[in-house]
C-alpha cells in the first residue's frame, strides 16, 4: 500500500469521494501499522482519534476526519483512545519532506523553542509576526504555535506516565508544565482520564512496561521510544560508531544489544544519553531503550526529540524502500539493508564543526582530530563510562582550532571563521532553517563548497532529499552497483547526478546505500576528493 497523500488538517476532506480520503481510509481498514504517526483518524460519533492501526472496529466512512496532528485533534474537539495510544506513536516524517513554514516550525516547536522563547521567539526564528505564523499554522495544521506545543507536552507526560516510575509531579515538570493543575487538566483533557488512571492502564499495553525512575541530581529517566519498522538499528548506529569523539561520544555491542552514549549541550543544563537497541521477534523490529542523565527534567522532551532526530526514527521506511527499490540498481541494497536511516544531529553547531573538519581526510583522521579539539571542552561527570566532556561550544572551537587542529591551514582557517560566525550570532543554524537560506550562508563561509552544504542540510534538518554532487564515496557505491562504469570522472559525476535525480524526494537514503556499496565493495576508501567542493567526512559507513 502506498503512503496516503497529504492534505491541508484544518479543512475535513470531502469524504469517501475525496482520494486522498480513500486512501488513508483504507489504511485504517487494513490497520496497518506502517502509517501510525502520519496521520490522525478523529471519529466523530465518539469523539476521540486513533492511530490508523487502532485495532477497535473500523468507523463508518461519514464518521471518519483525517487530521495530521493531535493538536488539530484537540483544537476540534477531540480527545486520545485509551485503546490505541496514538500519542505512543512514532513522529511523522511529514516535518521533514516539507520545506514550507509549517514544517519549519513543526521541527523548531519539537525542540522545545516555544517552551523556552514563546510564540514571539518561533515567529523571530521564522521570519514572520507572531499573528501571521498562528494564522498559518491553524491553516495548515488545524492548530497555533501554543496548541502544538501543548500537544508536545501532553505526548512527553504520557511517555513519562507509561513508561516510568516517576512521581507524577515529576512528570508534570518534566514534561513542562507550568504547574501541577495544568498538567492534571491536560490529561484529563487530551486523554479523558488520570494521570494515575493512565498509569495504572498502561501495564497492560505490551512494551510499554514500566522502569524503574528516579529523579536525584542530575536527572536520570529511562524510557522506550517508538520506531516506525523496519528499522536498520545496526546501520545508523555503525555510522554514529565510527565518528564517536574520545570522551563526547562511545559506542559497543553486546551480542545482538547495540548501544551509542554521547553527552548533550541542552537547554538547561548538560546531559548525556545512552541509546540501547536490543533485537525484536520480527526482521527488522528493534527496541529502542533510552537512559538520560539531565541536569534538570525540564530538559526530558528536548533530549527525546533530540534523539529521534539523531536516529531519524520518525522516518517513512515502506515509501523510502519501495521508491529506491524501484530501481534495479538500488533493489538489491535495499533488500540487504531494509530500513535504513539517515543519521541525523543533536546539535547543528557541532555538526558543521565536524563537517569542515573531515574536508579531505578519512573517517580515522577525522575522529582523531576532533577527539583532539574535543579536549577544550567542558568537562561533564557521567554515570556512562567514557563519557567525560562536552563538544566544545563555537567559541571554544574559534579559540583552540589553530593550537589542536594539525591541518593545513585554509582548513584550520575554514573552522576557525566558521566557528566565530556561529558564536557571534552571525551564521545561525538550528533546525527551522530554510534550507535554500542555510545552503547559501554556509557557502558565503570560506572554505565551505557545494558539498559540505548538502551534508549539513541532509544531518542538521533532516533533508530527505540532498544530493552531494560529486562525492567520490558515490560514485565507488554507484560503481559497484553497475549505476556508471570506468568512463572519465566528470562523465561518470554528470551521469550518476541524472540517475539521482529518479530517487527524489529520498536521495538522502540512497546516499546512505551507495556509502555502504563502496565499503563493501572494498574500493579505494572513500573518505578524500579533489576539487572546489568540500570532501566527503562521512566517507562510507559499514
């Protein structure tokens, strides 16, 4: 079944007569699991919404309003089923394919910029007024800035409900609610229950058990996260493996269990996160543990976010392998890798640091070389063996690239400008960027090329579709494939940027494929390139 079409969620579609409706009404007829997250199913003659694989009976078709999210669901009336939890689904991928304001804003309000700045903070951010983003998003979304983020907070206290120990007016803080009340009235609001009800029901609902949760100083919370199946687990943790920065970051395995640690710049505080992905009963089904330490818990729906953002878990794994698939050429790599993700970031000034950084030189140089600049920050006491600093800040960085960084120096230079402009406020870079404004400020950078731009594009906003013209890993993969042959170099980049363009709007995943067909294909590493676009510092990854 092919992914239901999107349409605005403020304005009920037409009925069963609408296409768009159709589709999405057969999925929740056939339950199907792959689209919880992407879309809302409100039932107008019992008044909650569910996941479109609710197993409760499917509703009369006159009965059925489609909503992209929860907050829409709310906004008209609505309140969860008790049944389905569609709160405990995974993300919509939605965010990421859209380019416009709303997914701009859906992004930044995910990584709690409304909590912290207001409604006034986001529309700076996006470069509206405050009243004509909320028209927008009530437009386009069925919700405003303040009901989407109160949506947030109603789907963390449910995560911390269900999936934790923790007193429930730990929950509330930690999932930012201003007072102990709001949160009761959300609840009883959003889900027509308790926060103590829904704990107490929520013992029945499989994988959702709950751990042991304690808040002493700092915050430690363990939770499960949601992953939209298949999920390439040993893939994405692999890439995040072979990049880990001696004492930000460490990786192992532990028979079938793959487990990444790294520590976290957040709001209010530093923290750290342990990620433990242990193997389901089905090909492909992992669980996804979640350890935090957090300076305070106000920090809990930031870091979560933050995460599945690292781990692309919100992503559309059935349309990206059917659409690659597609391709002869691609059909074999995805069949051996189903599931794969784009790895993503935790913190976009960072990523760029390490962008700039890899220019020209192998994965191995490049650890080492950040693990060196990674010396000046600042120190952090985990309970997480090998965890023992923080990334340093862009201002750290300016100030110790040319004593710890042994490059050349235009490329020392290239960190060095870069890092000031992000600590002065000149370059901004966060998650809500457009990514036709962000391509051309990091390109106005020195010694920032074509490539470098497509890179942090594809981690930093989760771009689904980049494309890095050019790449020599790319071309080996692609090589290896049968996609070109031993032709001249520019015939071969010129022939194999046509065929990618056959892979939109999922060129980020094939990127990901053709990585791992170069190393398998045990061609030249492919960490290095010439010319006047930045090198690959991802290489490819097993």
């Amino acid at each position: 079944m092919a992914a239901p079409a999107t349409a605005p969620a403020a304005e009920p579609l037409a009925g069963p007569g609408d296409p768009v409706f159709a589709e999405r009404y057969r999925a929740i007829a056939a339950r199907d699991r792959r689209f919880d997250g992407q879309f809302i199913t409100a039932v107008r003659s019992t008044g909650i919404y569910c996941r479109p694989s609710c197993p409760a009976r499917t509703p009369k078709p006159e009965n059925v309003v489609f909503y992209l999210t929860p907050a829409a669901a709310h906004e008209a009336g609505f309140r969860a089923c008790r049944r389905c939890l569609p709160e405990a689904a995974p993300g919509t991928p939605e965010w990421n394919l859209r380019r416009d304001v709303a997914g701009r804003a859906m992004r930044l309000i995910g990584d709690g910029v409304v909590d912290r700045e207001g409604v006034d903070g986001l529309a700076d951010r996006l470069g509206y007024s405050a009243r004509h983003l909320h028209r927008i998003l009530v437009a386009e979304l069925g919700a405003g800035p303040l009901a989407l983020a109160r949506a947030q907070r109603a789907q963390t206290a449910r995560a911390l409900v269900v999936g934790t120990r923790l007193r429930l007016a730990d929950v509330a803080f930690a999932a930012g609610f201003g007072s102990i009340r709001q949160f009761n009235d959300t609840v009883a609001e959003v889900f027509g229950t308790t926060p103590g009800d829904l704990r107490r029901r929520s013992r029945r609902v499989p994988g959702e058990a709950g751990t042991d949760a304690y808040l002493p100083a700092p915050a430690t919370v363990h939770l499960t996260l949601p992953v939209r199946e298949p999920f390439d687990a040993a893939g994405v943790l692999t890439f995040l493996a072979a990049r880990a920065v001696e004492g930000v970051e460490t990786a192992s395995s532990d028979g079938p269990n793959l487990t990444y640690a790294r520590t976290l710049a957040l709001p209010h505080g530093p923290g750290a996160v342990e990620v433990t992905c242990t193997p389901g009963t089905r090909s492909g089904a992992w669980r996804i543990g979640l350890r935090l330490e957090l300076t305070s818990p106000a920090d809990v729906a930031v870091a979560v976010a933050r995460v599945r953002r690292l781990l692309d878990l919100d992503a559309d794994p059935a349309g990206v392998d059917a659409a690659l698939a597609a391709d002869p050429a691609l059909a074999g790599l995805v069949a051996r890798r189903p599931g794969a993700r784009v790895p993503g970031s935790v913190d976009p000034h960072e990523t760029l640091v390490r962008a700039i950084v890899g220019q020209q030189i192998s994965v191995t140089a490049a650890r080492t070389h950040l693990s060196r600049l990674a010396a000046v920050g600042d120190p952090y006491r985990s309970g997480i063996p090998g965890l023992t600093r923080l990334f340093p800040t862009p201002a750290q960085v300016a100030g110790a690239a040319t004593d710890r960084l042994r490059l050349p120096a235009r490329n020392v230079g290239a960190v060095a400008t870069a890092a000031r402009a992000m600590a002065d406020g000149a370059l901004a870079l966060d998650v809500g960027q457009d990514p036709a404004e962000l391509r051309a400020a990091l390109l106005a950078l020195p010694g920032v090329g074509p490539w470098t731009a497509g890179y942090v594009s594809m981690r930093v906003l989760g771009d689904p579709d980049a494309w890095l013209d050019g790449d020599v890993a790319l071309e080996a993969g692609a090589r290896a494939v049968g996609i070109i042959d031993d032709r001249p170099r520019a015939a071969a980049t010129r022939l194999l940027t046509t065929r990618a363009a056959e892979w939109a709007p999922w060129r980020s995943y094939a990127v990901i494929h053709l990585w791992r067909a170069a190393v398998t294909s045990r061609t030249p590493h492919p960490g290095t390139r010439t010319g006047s676009h930045a090198s690959s510092p991802t290489g490819a990854t097993p």
